[in-house]
C-alpha cells in the first residue's frame, strides 16, 4: 500500500464507527440495489401475462452447494401460491408496493451511508487541516523565504481537499462499488449461469473502453469561497504575520482561533453536503413513483387489452448495467486517487518538514534578563550565502545599540538572530552567559518585542491588535499602552474607537497610525528588550516625528537594539554599530565616529546633503 494512502487512512481511525456505518450501510444498500431489479421479474410476469402451470413442491434443503436450486425452487413455489390465490390486479398492486418498498430501503440506506461519509470526510478534512496549520506557525521563518506564499496556500486548501476526496473515492472502491457488483453477479448467475458467462466477459472490457473514453466526472460544486472566506483569510494572515505571531508567543492564539473556523465549516459543510446528498435518493425514489404509474398503466394493455410480450431478459439487462456502472466507477476511481495521492505527497511534506530551529531538549526557562547580550563570534549563511562574518559586541542592560548601514550589510539578520527566528551558522549569541540555543523559545521571545519597517496588523479589532501578546489584558493597560505610543487620540476619533476592526493588514488606517499600534503592542508587551528595525522608514515627517516619540518613549528603561535608516534618530545611542557586507567596519558613539571621520561620517554627511 501507498505510504501516503496509509497515512490518511490513519487520519480515519477517530471516526471509524462512521468508518462501520458506512460499510454497512453500503452492504445494505448494495443488496437492496440488487433486490430492485430481481423484484421485476414477478411484475413483468404479471404485465406479460405470465401463466402458471400448478404450483411446484416445495424446496428440500440439499445444502449449500444446491443453493441456487433451493432457491429457485423456493420463489416459484411460493409465487405460484400466491399468484393463484389472489386476483391478477391485487398481485399486480402487492408487486408494486414490494418494488417501491425494496427502492425505498435502497435509497434510504444510500443516503445514511453518503451521511456517515459526509462526516468521515469533513473529519479527515478538518484534521489534516488542524495539524498542517499547527506546523505551519511551528516552522521557523527560513522555510517560508524558500516557499511562495500561494503554494502553501494552495497545499491547505485544493490538496487537502483532494486527499479528503481520495479517502471517500478509497472507501467506495473496496466497500460500494465492489458489493454492487458481487450481488449482481449472484443474481446474474441465479437467472442464467450460462448468460452470465459472457457478462462476466463482456462487462469488464466494456468498462475499460468506457473508461477510457468518457468524460471525467463533474463534481458537485459548492460555494466554497463563501464557506472558506474566513479560513483564507485568516491563513493569509497567519503566514504574512508569521514574524510577529512567533515574536509575540502568540502561536497558540491563532490555532485556537483557526481552529474554531475549522470546527464552524465542519458543521456548516455537513449540514450543506447531506443536503445536497437528499437529492440523489428523493429524485430518484421520484423517479421511481412515476415509473410504478406507468407499469399500473402498462398493467392495464397487459391485462385488459393483451398488447404486451414478455420478456424476462429485460431483468437480466437491468442487472448488467448495475454492473457496468460501478465497474466503470471503479476505473475512473484508479485516476483520482493516483491524483489525491500525489497532493496527500504535497501534504505531508510540510507535515514532515524538519524543524530547523529544534527546541534543545534541555533548554531551560529564564523569565528576566539581567546583565547583557553577548555576539561572539557569529557567521551567518542563507544556503550558500553568507550574510554575517565574524560579528561580535555586547549589548549591555538598559542600554541602545544602533545597527547601521547600506542594504544588505546584515542589520536587519541580526535582529532575526536576536529573536531566534534562524540559528548563527557558527559562533554564539548569550544572554546573561547563556546560549540562547539553551534557551525555551518561549521565555526568550517573552523577554523580548520587535516593532519592524513593515506594520503586520491583523483584520481584527484595534484593541486585539494592540493584546496580541495578552490577550486578557483590561482595556485600561491597553489604553495606557496607546498613549505611550501616541496612538491614543487617532483611535477615539474612529467609528467603533478600540473596537473598530481595521481591515486586511490594518488597510483602514494609515501607515504612521498602523505603525503607532505596532508601537503601542509592544509597550503593552513591556518586556526588557527592544528590537526597533527601522521602525520609521517610509513614513511623512508628521507621522515620522510622531512615532519617533513614540519610539523615544518605548526605549526609556528598556535595553534596545535599533536598526537605523535615518540616522538622525539613533545620536543618542550609546553605541553605534556600522555594519558593511556583514562585518563590523566600525563602532563607537556618534561622537566619536564623527570625530573618526569614517564611513559612519560619509553616511551622515550624505544625509545631511540630501535633506538640505
């Protein structure tokens, strides 16, 4: 078996009382679906004015080996005694009420097993979607530079649903599909051993030829985009705001909250796909209504006028085509599950990905920081790209470290380091003489907020934006948080103030408010380190000079590391790092850089010249 298949098919061992039903209720259904056609030999009897000559004896069991015979026996005996007891309208009614009673009882258990599948499936689904979402915030930021967004995104939505649909499409082909056509064969074989032969010959060439001719089947369409707007949404978010969910701990939020979107559309896609199963069964049951109205009619040419001929082939037809129809189900099933199975492969490669950023199996808790941080030595590559050579310097408590230089130098990797969303290549980052590595990455990015270039806002309320890292924290500390990031006063003036949702990316405000929240998260957050990357790129000089007090505010009492584009805002640093195709090219305060006349003071000069 597929290693694959075998994985979801270990998805569907939680449901397998629906697992159970299903396969009973396809065995039942299968018999009855064979029972239909075998209950019209008596009524095209009738129709075609069938005569019985006495009534044969009754059968003597001979055993198993006479089955056939016994039963053949069995139906002509009885049948004899009632067709000569009873008037030929009243035998014609009691076969038609048997016919619709057999399709009845077929459709109703076709019907309850398309419902306990509906629920297999939708489970599966659900779970496979529940684990893949758990490992896709549980990766480490490295894996989604490598990968389009759209590509992850389509394994969690259309591979998902393949693979949901190859374990329906698995379970049909070895339980439905089969059963129908071994109780037709039986009944085939029971009318006509020899006819039967050349069905059996027959019926599997044509269902290759017609499998290789047919059109593919349509599948029933649903509004998706409908049902899954939530799920895309928030997915998008999830990986766009991958950064700030692991530099806020804020994994186990966006599960719990991906994770009752997941429990919602499995019960909304139950309710709609059992619905939508009803119509099979009722069109058909329908179906057969008008068809007993007209065998009623076709009674009276039979009876009354005498115009039909009997033809007990007819029967045996009807039951070669219930066998062709599975048969050519099952060729066509061999192709999509060939199809699932290759998505189930997609699937279960980010499922099995390798956690590059491991937890160390001793890592231990640290919930303050107390003395410094320490770069020893650290070299850094993206593949075969080295990005950091031979960094070191101290970043002391309650101290600001500026980072800066062109793009590319390396600033913004070492804040990537600093939160631990890679591992250095080689060398060491400690905090108070500990590896980080050694570390829980949870305490280690409790002890830490980072507020970056780009304002990653979700679409929610400004007050969950702002709690992302506590979200039961009262709205007076979130107030109090606002105002230390100037943002206070922007966010009264909106419709709902707190509660307004601000829309995909925060695109309802603009980028100076958007920033200011991001400002106002990491207050909120308060821990002892800060990690500004560049926090003020791309905004106007009002908004600029109002998040910079922000910012200003924000580093008072915290250690902070600043990744500077504008170098006028980090004079105040107590050390200014200037960085260069990853190395250290210089260090030291503004002033004294200044006075070194180096390539910190060509950067500020060439500022200055463009502001002039």
């Amino acid at each position: 078996m597929d290693k694959n298949l075998k994985k979801i098919i270990g998805y569907a061992k939680p449901y397998k009382k629906f697992i159970a039903l299903n396969v009973l209720s396809n065995i039942i259904y299968s018999f009855f679906g064979m029972l239909s056609f075998l209950v019209l030999i008596p009524m095209l009897d009738i129709l075609f004015n069938v005569k019985q000559k006495g009534i044969p004896p009754a059968p003597q069991w001979k055993g198993v080996t006479h089955i056939k015979t016994y039963f053949e026996q069995w139906m002509a005996h009885h049948w004899a005694l009632y067709t000569q007891t009873h008037e030929p309208g009243e035998t014609l009614v009691f076969v038609i009420s048997i016919v619709i009673g057999v399709i009845v009882l077929k459709n109703l258990f076709g019907y309850a097993a398309m419902v306990f599948a509906t629920f297999l499936r939708n489970g599966i689904l659900r779970d496979i979607r529940k684990d893949l979402y758990r490992k896709i915030v549980s990766l480490p930021i490295g894996f989604f530079s490598d990968r389009r967004k759209g590509d992850t995104f389509s394994r969690i939505t259309a591979d998902v649903n393949e693979v949901q649909v190859t374990s329906m499409i698995f379970l049909e082909m070895i339980i439905r599909e089969p059963m129908t056509i071994l109780f037709s064969v039986v009944a085939m074989w029971m009318l006509n051993a020899k006819l039967s032969l050349f069905i059996f010959i027959f019926v599997p060439v044509a269902g290759m030829i017609i499998s290789s001719i047919g059109k593919k089947l349509k599948q029933s369409s649903l509004d998706v985009q409908r049902i899954n707007a939530r799920f895309f949404s928030h997915v998008d978010e999830t990986l766009s705001g991958i950064k700030i969910i692991k530099a806020f701990n804020a994994e186990n939020l966006f599960i719990k909250k991906f994770d009752a979107i997941q429990d919602y559309m499995y019960r909304l896609t139950n309710r709609m796909i059992n619905r939508q199963n009803l119509s099979g069964p009722l069109s058909e049951t329908l179906g057969v209504a008008v068809i007993a109205g007209i065998i009623g009619y076709g009674g009276h040419l039979v009876l009354i006028e005498k115009t039909l001929s009997p033809s007990i082939f007819m029967t045996f037809i009807a039951l070669a085509y219930n066998v062709l129809t599975p048969a050519k189900n099952i060729a066509k099933a061999g192709y999509a599950i060939r199809r699932g199975l290759a998505s189930a492969e997609r699937v279960f490669e980010i499922m099995e990905a390798r956690e590059e950023i491991p937890e160390s199996p001793h890592a231990v808790e640290k919930k303050t920081f107390d003395e410094k941080i320490e770069l020893e030595h650290v070299y850094f590559k993206y593949e075969a790209d080295e990005v950091l050579k031979d960094v070191s310097f101290t970043i002391p408590k309650g101290h600001t470290v500026a980072l800066v230089g062109q793009s590319g130098s390396g600033k913004t990797t070492i804040a990537h380091l600093l939160m631990r969303f890679y591992d250095v290549t080689r060398g060491a980052i400690k905090m108070d003489g500990i590896d980080i590595r050694e570390i829980q990455k949870k305490d280690l990015r409790n002890l830490m907020a980072i507020v970056t270039q780009e304002s990653i806002l979700f679409n929610d309320t400004v007050r969950n934006n702002i709690a992302l890292a506590k979200p039961d924290a009262p709205l007076e500390e979130i107030i109090q948080a606002a105002k230390v990031a100037n943002a206070h006063d922007f966010i009264m003036q909106l419709p709902q103030g707190y509660d307004t949702v601000i829309g995909d990316q925060g695109n309802k405000l603009s980028g100076g408010q958007k920033q200011r929240i991001n400002i106002a998260r990491a207050v909120l957050k308060n821990p002892p380190v800060m990690i500004l990357d560049e926090a003020t790129s791309a905004l106007d000089t009002e908004s600029e000079r109002l998040v910079q007090e922000a910012l200003d505010k924000l580093m008072e009492n915290h250690t902070s590391v600043v990744i500077a584009h504008r170098l006028s805002t980090i004079k105040n640093a107590d050390i200014i790092i200037v960085m260069e195709k990853g190395r250290i090219l210089e260090k030291g305060t503004h002033a004294e850089l200044m006075q070194k006349k180096g390539i910190y003071h060509k950067l500020v000069m060439l500022q200055s010249f463009d502001m002039a």
